[in-house]
C-alpha cells in the first residue's frame, strides 16, 4: 500500500476543502491611552497599557 491516490479529487472539491486556509484579515483596536492601532486583548505596542 502506499500514497497513490484512489480516487481523482476535482478542482472545486479541493478548493472547498482549501476554502477554510485563506488568511484572515487582521482586526485592529484603536488604544484608548493613546488612539494608536493595537490588536485587541493585548497590550498597546506604543504606550504598552492594557485596557
């Protein structure tokens, strides 16, 4: 047995199982110390306050 395939997987059917692998956007927060952009949940890479 081996890794030879057994079945031939059309384009659609593996670009629905690779639909779930896009990057995502990243969402940003505006810091309410200093109104810079910060990801959310973590400390302001400017000002390092957190919430």
């Amino acid at each position: 047995m081996g890794g030879v395939p057994v079945k031939h997987h059309s384009k659609s059917k593996v670009g629905r199982r690779r639909s779930h692998l896009a990057f995502k956007k990243i969402k940003l927060a505006v810091c309410a110390n200093c109104q810079g952009p910060m990801l959310p949940h973590r400390a302001c890479p400017q000002c390092g306050k957190y919430k």
